[in-house]
C-alpha cells in the first residue's frame, strides 16, 4: 500500500475538493532521499535513462544526486541540455541513430556513444572526423541462451537493440581511426525484481563478452550492464535490496576485468516517487461483477495494457467499510482501457479519488493523451514539503489545430 507523508496527504486531499480532472504527482523530497542512497558507492558509474521520465524537476533532482544521463532521441537531448547538464555527461542509446541525428548530438558537444549497428559505426566515424575528434563508443551486443524470458526489452528474442556476437566479429576496429572502442553495452531484461536471477544473468554475460572483445582485439575497459532492476507492482513482490545488487555488481565487475562498470538506471530512479490522482465518475455492477469507471485511464497510464500488470491503488480518503474487487476503466472507447482489477472500499462513488502509485516511471510520457480528446493530465511537485503546479491541465484545443 501507497503511504504518503502527512503533510503531501493533506495538501493532495485539499487539492483533490478542487479539481475534477486526474493529475500527477512527483515527490522529489523522496526521489532525492532514494537516488542520493544509490549514488554512495564506488562500483558503478550511474545514468539515468530520461526515458523513464523527462520532467526538468526530476531531471536537476537526478543531477544533484551525481547522475549521469542516457538520452534516446532529439528531445531528450535538448531537455537535459536545457538544464544547464554539460553535454559530456550524456550518452546517447537507442537503436535509430540516423547519421542526421548522430551529427545532431555532435554538434551539442555529445562524444559518447552505444552503437546498435555496423552502419552506425561508419556513420560515427565519420561524423567524428567531420568535427576532428575522438567518440567514446560501447557496441551494443545482443547474447541469446537456450530457454530465456521474453518481455519488453527482448529478454532472448530478436530485437532491434544492437547486433549478436557473429555480427559484430564482421567489424575491424583499425578501420574506424576516429572512434575509441571503450567498451560493450548488453541489456535485454526488464523489470526483474529477483536479484539473485539478475546475478546470474549478469554472470552468464561475461564469459561470452570478454570472449568478443579478445575476438575484435579490443581492450575492455568499460562494460555497460544497462539497466533492468525492477520495482515492486503486486501487493506479495518485495523490492529489490540495493546493497545485495551492489555486491553482485562489485563481483561482476572483478571478474569482467574492466576498469569501469557501468548502469542506466530508469524504473528503479524514479518509479516509487510519482502517483496518478484519478477521480471517480461511477460505480456500477454488471454481470456480477463490480466497475469503477474513472476520470483517466490508459491515455495517461498505457502500462497496464502494454504489460498486463497494473499500478497499485488506494482509495485518497480513508474508509471503514469492507474492500470488494473492482475492475477499473478509464474513459477510452476500447476494452483495452483497463487499469486491472484490484481490493478497494465497497462504497467508492462520484466524488472520490483513488491514488495510483509506483508512477514516477513510464507514466504519463509513455501514455496515449490524445487518443479520444480528453484533457491532458496537469503535473505537480512536491519539494520541501510543499505542493506546487508545474503545468495545469490542458483541454484538448491546447493542441488541436
């Protein structure tokens, strides 16, 4: 269950007798207390990847604590650079890196890189020596094993993210003077929340990328692990212990041989700091079974109909009577807008608001707003222990034309 401190409690109740639209919520005083824990070590250099959420708030939030950033795309870039983050503390991903936007973060002064391709090698190096200078550059490898896990990341399906081992022996590192070879990139699992497993996976890595970088004569000094720690969605998960992942990474690191260790760490930076206010419009019961049709749904949390797991849930206000089981739908004409079926008060009604958690992460960024026309989630934070609006509500005319 959700617990909020009493202060952001009371000014969310407050704030929720006002509105009748669903919002957002970041509490960046819980954001900076978590993400400064996870910077006290020495093992692994952090980025964060902005994917997870772009929101200027919790980017400075990450930068003070001593992220680095991963950035995937030409708006990404300029909202990092936009607060005042030196262009070498980015490093850019993802797998459509067209020799346009590789000149693009050139020209913004980025020098480090993960290449997905052969293509992309060439198109480095010569946008390297079009601006006389050297680009740090991990090559992104894919590894497959017998029986693996498949989910959004790929786990050991074909995915668009780098190349396999074989593909990548086809490279001659000589012929590409402008590029420094660092190191290799390999992430293909998401959200795991068993840190024994992400040990051994980990393991199972470094015996097939050392074998590659001997194959290429390249020196590994840096290995990224991307990211894939994973946060708790279900009432039974627990969370992952940070200290027990970092000793894992200490031995990753000692038996890979490399000088740097390296993750991206997105869900896990900043999932448990955001909540998703979300008024309800009715309850109604249909075929024996209870609805909550609510405010928002998937136009602003796409989550639950991309992965079949929903966020946790509370209802805002306290109350005594017994919980039911709810299937929760959001506005959207589609059977997809289904935010999952979860134990809340059996006498929710119009007027309440039911607090959705875990949503500092893949919210509302990763979600469909303009699907149908409703309005456009407003977005607040809470710092020092005060509320305030970074950006109201907006009607669908705010982008219509």
């Amino acid at each position: 269950m959700t617990t909020l401190s009493t202060p952001l409690h009371e000014q969310l109740t407050a704030l929720c007798s006002d509105l009748d639209t669903p919002f957002f919520v970041y509490d960046l005083d819980a954001l900076s207390a978590h993400v400064s824990q996870l910077t006290a070590q020495n093992v692994v250099k952090l980025w964060y990847a902005v994917k997870a959420n772009p929101l200027s708030s919790v980017l400075n939030t990450l930068d003070d604590a001593g992220f680095n950033f991963d950035v995937a795309s030409r708006g990404e870039l300029t909202q990092v650079l936009a607060q005042d983050i030196a262009a070498e503390r980015v490093l850019n991903t993802g797998p459509a890196k067209s020799p346009a936007q590789i000149q693009h973060f050139l020209d913004a002064g980025v020098t480090t890189f993960v290449a997905e391709s052969l293509n992309q090698v060439r198109w480095l190096n010569d946008a390297a020596q079009q601006h006389q200078t050297t680009l740090t550059v991990l090559l992104r490898v894919q590894l497959r094993w017998p029986a693996g896990d498949k989910n959004p990341l790929g786990g050991d399906s074909l995915t668009p993210f780098g190349l396999g081992s074989e593909q990548w022996q086809q490279l001659t590192l000589s012929d590409y003077p402008a590029l420094d070879f660092a190191g290799l990139h390999i992430f293909q699992w998401g959200n795991m929340l068993d840190a024994a497993k992400l040990a051994s996976l980990w393991q199972q890595m470094v015996s097939p990328l050392k074998a590659l970088s001997n194959q290429l004569g390249m020196t590994l000094r840096i290995l990224d692990l991307g990211g894939g720690l994973g946060v708790p969605y279900e009432p039974e998960q627990q969370p992952l212990d940070w200290d027990q992942i970092i000793d894992s990474l200490a031995a990753i690191k000692a038996e890979a041989g490399v000088q740097e260790l390296w993750m991206e760490l997105g869900r896990y930076a900043v999932a448990h700091c955001g909540y998703y206010l979300n008024p309800v419009v009715e309850q109604k019961e249909n075929y024996d079974e209870h609805q909550l049709i609510l405010a928002g749904g998937i136009n602003h949390l796409l989550r639950p109909a991309v992965t079949g797991q929903a966020f946790p849930v509370q209802a805002l206000r306290a109350s005594a009577a017994a919980d039911r089981q709810y299937h929760l739908h959001g506005p959207l004409c589609t059977a997809l807008d289904h935010l999952g079926t979860h134990p809340l008060p059996e006498d929710l009604g119009y007027g309440d608001w039911l607090i959705f958690s875990q949503c500092g992460a893949y919210g509302f960024t990763e979600s469909m707003p303009y699907f149908l026309c409703h309005e456009l989630p407003a977005e607040y934070v809470f710092k020092q222990r005060q509320l305030y609006c970074i950006r109201q509500s907006e009607n669908a005319d705010y982008y219509l034309r």
